[in-house]
C-alpha cells in the first residue's frame, strides 16, 4: 500500500509541475515548398514564448504580447508575416519555405517553464526533390469519342524511386506504360477508347514515394462524337503565316483523311488543316486540326538587284528555313575578297503558289569600288545545301563614273547660269529697263542624284514595329469555311507570333554598352525551360535579338516564334516569373500606336481612374470597375470614354470674364 501510495504521489507532481510539448510539421516534403510548423504544449510557457531552431541553428520565435502574435527581433506583427499563436498561449506555428539545398530538415521547438524549466521537441522532414507529376494530352482537349486517345503523366525526381498510378473512374483502358527516360524523368501513359459516356469524368495521376504522395487531375471532355455513322472530311486547306494559299482533295479510307506532296519544295511548307464533320442528334459538329510542314533545303533566292553609284551595291535577298552558314561572292571563278560582304535577316515577299507571301529571310550585298564588266555571282549555303545567283554587268565602272560626272557638271553649269541670268533681269526691271518681249528661253536643268540609302543604313529599333497591325485588334485566327472567298486575314501576322522579355541580363562593357553578339536564343530557352517549366526547343523559336540600349546591365529581347501556340502557351505562364530574382517579366510585342494606350491605361490604373487592363492577342481590354464588364480598347476614343468627367471650380462660373454675353452666346457652334 506504501509503495502505491508513492506512485500516486509522484505521478501527482508529474502532472502538476511537468509540461508537455510537442512539434508538429510533415514528414516529407519538396524542395521549394512551404510547410507549416507547430508547437504546443499543455500549459502556458513562461513569457508566452517559443522559440524554432532549423538545423541547429536558431531561426526565428513567436510570441503572444498585447493581444497580438510577434516575431522576431524587431517584433513583427504576424499578422502578415506567415506565423500565428493561440490566444490562451498554448500553440506557436509559423510557415517555412524549404531552400533547394537541403536533403532533410531537422526542426526543434523551445519553451520555458517556470516548473520544469526548459523543454523541447523535436521533428525531422525528409526534403524530396520532385518535380510534378503534370497530364497532357497529346490530342487536345475535346476528346473525339470513337479515336484511340492518350493521356500522359509526366513527373521528374532525382535519387528517389517513384510510382505513378492512375484512377480514371470506369474508363476503358487500352493499355498502361511507363518508361524512365532518364534517371530523374518518369513517365505514365495511358491508352484509352473514349466514349460518350466518358465525358465530364475525373482522371487523376498519382505520384507515390515511400509514404509521401501528391496528385494531379484532368477532367475529361468528350464532345464529338466519331463513333457515329455519319462522318466526313472537307478539303485540307494550305496556308502560309495565316494566309490562305489553296484548297487539296484528300485521300478518304474509311476514318482517315490524307494529303500525298508528290514534289516537296518551298512552296509546299506551311500549315495544312485538316476539318471533320460528324452529325449528331440533327446537329452538324465540326473539328479541325493543323500541322506544320517545314521544307528542309537550300536557300531560295527571291530577288537581286544592282545599285549604281560612285560605287557599285549588288543585292540579293533569299529565303532559308535555317540560318545560312557560308555566303561567297565570285566574279567569273575567281573569287571576291578584296571587300566583305554582309549577310542580314529582313522581310522578304515570296512567292507561293500565285501568293504574295511576307516571310522572315536574309540579304547580302557586296559594294564594289572598281567595277568590271563580266558575270558576277553569289553562292549561298545553309545546312541544307547550296544556291547560286548569276548577276552579269556589261558596263565597266569608270564609262559609268565619267558620264555621272558629267551629268554633274551639266547640271550645276545649267543651275548657275539660270540664276545669274534671272538675277540680272530682276535688276534692269527695278531700273525701269525692260527687254523686248520675245521667245521665252526654256532651260533644262538637269536633276541632281539622290544619295542612295543602304539596306544597313536603315535599321530600327523594332523590326516588328514596321508591320501594318490592324487598328481594330482583330485576333488572328482562320476558320475553316467552305468557300476560298470567304476566307479573310488581317494584313500583318508579325505582332502574332512574337513576345519581348524584360529585364534580360546581357554582357556590357566598361561604358555600360551591350558586347556583341549576344546569344539571346540559349538565353530565352533557358527562362522558359526552367522558369516557366515549359518544355521547348530551339526549332520552336524563329528567331530572336536584343532590342534597345542596355540599362544597368539589362535590355529587352524580342522572341518570334515559329508557331503562335507556342508563344500562346509561353504567354500565358508568364506569372511564373512573378517575384523573380532579376525583376523578368513578358509582356506582348505590340505597336507602337497599342503601346502608348497601353501605357495611358497604366497610368490611369495608378490614378484609380480604371480598375484593371489587360492585352490578350494584342487586342487591348479594360475594366472601369471590379464589377463591370471588360471594355476593348481600340483607338484615343475609347480611352478617353473611361476618363471621369472634368469637374469645373464654381470659382469659374463667378468670375465676371467668364459670364456669356450675346455675341458669345450668337456664336457658341463655332471653334
């Protein structure tokens, strides 16, 4: 009875003067994520305070002081500082965010008791490093019931081994594979025969590691129906950079629909879509779909031209899927090198079936001095093969040289004696002398020669801002439609593709000048791939420069890509760069007219003039409200229809220069 009676007693004083704490987080996580750590115990400690040490090191406390929760040294209200503490003092937490260099997290709570003096916990998180897991579906979203169809699941670990399981509900699985492409990369993919039924359906991929998992979810839309019996094609439609080319008849076998290119050239690249009809329930439903077939061979010349001056400036401008590697001029076999010659991009116009397309391409010129009469040539070479462009010139350089001079002094003697001639007769009519009137002497004076501007001479800022964008903002997509006639496409297609990316680090010199050449093409994959998360090659980019002068090391970079799905997709995960580190950020690549608007909505949106603005497309929106409805901004007009009215001072309306009178009031209408 003694020994129990101890026990009772001992126990008593434990549970009176003993605390109780404990450390609460995850036991797994991932590297950039945020977790959420929380210490709690029994009792109030002393001075309502908890301290958290990371790794051994003390990292920050939370406190409760004036009905308020604080942190740090300097006692920041948690309130807006990611921590928070109960109102009794019983619990402490705050959020942190996990760095990338750290492969587990060893965390320990302290708290102070007046009792039992100090007491802490301890908790260990396992940093994982993974990346998704993400879905596509490689066919688009909606699904064509009827059509084989695949959804992949995409996720990325490294030093893990990782499962990727599938839970579609009922849906009719085909086949289910998964391949490691790599030691980091995994991928799940799932083959399926979708059906009507299917659609609406939640498909979900999860990834599993140990004990820790996340997951990811599709939703699936099945609005066309192929497994009807009453289904089609039209004719494939053939275009280039948007516009319209020609129609091709298809090849029909059952559900399929092919195109046979006999002679593959230049002419034969571009997009080609494809449109399928199905009637549903009385209903005729159409889909289409587009692919982009690029011609892979030598340069194409377009157009030569000569321009004769005190020098001699041959011209050729040429088409070439990819940057040319070699350009060499010759006169006869012997070749040019006493001069160098340049090779630019520009826009060029090709023809394409009848077509006057405008296309990104490239010149080169040579400037001759001594010129010689003979048969000049121009051999241009790409990956792809070689071109060569024959220019002849039967006129030697110094006959040329003479007769310009000649024509020169002609005119200048002519230019003289017409003013010398017609100042004396000005003279003699102010002294009353008159000459006879008799046949008017008519001379010719010769015109002076234009100083002729080289195509390097003329170089902008913006390439794009050239192009005649359509005022109205149209968005620059192509129907599928019946009838050639009725296919209509704005005029310029080179906002459409392209994007500028702010805030670029780039070489400078001493002065604070960019060093050329900047490779701005490994620069701007290397933000999407690994900023944005987008997986993109440098064939998805056409091409791509610097524009402007560098500020603090920084300057914009234009991007035109070779597909405008390709620059949607970047545009629209541009607010994964919110908060980045060197202030990036993209924006679209507008006139020079739609950037000044955009520039006064900006500055009426600082004013609380407006409530948001915003450009899709390169089309220009606005809200005057939270609540109203989004305007389009088009012209000065519609800016100005969201500027609240001018107020006029009552001082006006008293002063005694501003009260109307009757000859004000009787012209009122007038300016």
């Amino acid at each position: 009875m003694r020994k129990i009676a101890v026990w009772i007693i001992l126990f008593f004083f434990y549970e009176v003067l003993w605390s109780y704490i404990q450390l609460k987080g995850p036991d797994y996580s991932i590297k950039n994520a945020t977790i959420l750590l929380n210490c709690s115990s029994d009792s109030p400690p002393y001075g309502l305070y908890a301290e958290f040490l990371l790794n051994g090191r003390s990292h920050t406390n939370v406190r409760r002081s004036n009905e308020k929760c604080l942190t740090g040294e300097t006692n920041l209200d948690c309130r807006y500082h990611n921590c928070s503490c109960s109102t009794l003092g019983l619990w402490y937490a705050f959020q942190y965010a996990i760095p990338t260099n750290i492969g587990t997290l060893k965390s320990r709570c302290v708290m102070r008791f007046k009792t039992s003096g100090q007491q802490f916990s301890d908790k260990s998180t396992i940093i994982l490093d993974i990346k998704g897991p993400t879905i596509e579906a490689p066919n688009g979203i909606p699904i064509a019931a009827g059509i084989q169809t695949d959804l992949i699941c995409i996720a990325c670990a490294t030093n893990l081994d990782i499962k990727l399981v599938w839970n579609c509900q009922e849906l009719r699985v085909l086949q289910h594979s998964n391949l490691i492409t790599n030691s980091t990369e995994y991928i799940s993919t799932l083959t399926f025969m979708p059906s009507s039924v299917n659609n609406g359906i939640n498909c979900s991929c999860v990834l599993r590691a140990g004990k820790y998992f996340r997951s990811t979810s599709i939703q699936l839309v099945v609005t066309i129906s192929g497994e009807l019996f009453k289904y089609g094609f039209r004719r494939w439609i053939h275009s280039v950079n948007g516009v319209f080319i020609r129609k091709l008849t298809g090849l029909i076998a059952e559900n399929t629909s092919s195109i046979i290119i006999k002679s593959c050239g230049y002419q034969d690249a571009g997009s080609y879509t494809c449109e399928a009809w199905n009637e549903y329930r009385m209903e005729t439903i159409l889909i289409n779909k587009t692919s982009l077939v690029k011609v892979l061979g030598p340069p194409v010349v377009v157009q030569s031209h000569t321009t004769q001056d005190l020098n001699t400036l041959f011209t050729v401008k040429f088409y070439s899927i990819v940057e040319p590697i070699n350009v060499q001029w010759y006169l006869f076999h012997k070749q040019i090198t006493n001069t160098s010659a340049i090779v630019l991009p520009t826009e060029i116009e090709i023809m394409i079936y009848g077509k006057k397309i405008l296309s990104d391409g490239y010149y080169t010129n040579i400037t001759l001095e001594n010129l010689q009469g003979g048969t000049y040539s121009v051999i241009i070479e790409n990956k792809y093969g070689k071109t060569k462009e024959i220019i002849e010139v039967y006129n030697k350089g110094y006959t040329y040289k003479l007769s310009v001079l000649l024509w020169i002094l002609t005119g200048v003697a002519v230019f003289i004696s017409t003013v010398t001639l017609t100042t004396l007769f000005l003279r003699r009519r102010n002294s009353g002398i008159f000459f006879t009137e008799t046949k008017p002497v008519i001379y010719h004076a010769a015109p002076q020669i234009e100083p002729q501007v080289l195509p390097y001479n003329d170089i902008h800022d913006n390439p794009y801002d050239d192009c005649n964008e359509d005022p109205t903002g149209t968005p620059y997509y192509i129907d599928v439609i019946d009838s050639e006639e009725e296919i209509t496409v704005p005029e310029s297609s080179c906002q459409r593709t392209s994007l500028r990316f702010h805030n670029i680090p780039v070489p400078v010199d001493n002065h604070g000048k960019i060093l050329h050449p900047v490779n701005t093409d490994e620069i701007v994959l290397d933000i999407i791939r690994n900023k944005l998360n987008i997986n993109i090659d440098l064939n998805d980019i056409g091409r791509s420069h610097v524009i402007g002068k560098a500020r603090k090391g920084r300057s914009q970079v234009i991007v035109r890509f070779i597909s405008y799905r390709m620059k949607h997709l970047v545009y629209s995960n541009k607010k994964e760069l919110k908060g980045d580190t060197n202030g990036i950020f993209i924006t679209e690549n507008l006139s020079q007219y739609r950037t000044e608007l955009v520039k006064t909505l900006a500055d009426m949106k600082t004013k609380n003039q407006i409530s948001a603005y915003w450009t899709a497309d390169g089309r220009i929106f606005a809200k005057k409200s939270e609540n109203s409805r989004k305007l389009i901004i088009q012209n000065w007009q519609d800016v100005g229809d969201l500027r609240p009215p001018l107020k006029r001072p009552a001082a006006y309306d008293n002063h005694p220069d501003n009260q109307p009178d009757s000859a004000n009031q009787q012209s009122g209408d007038h300016d």
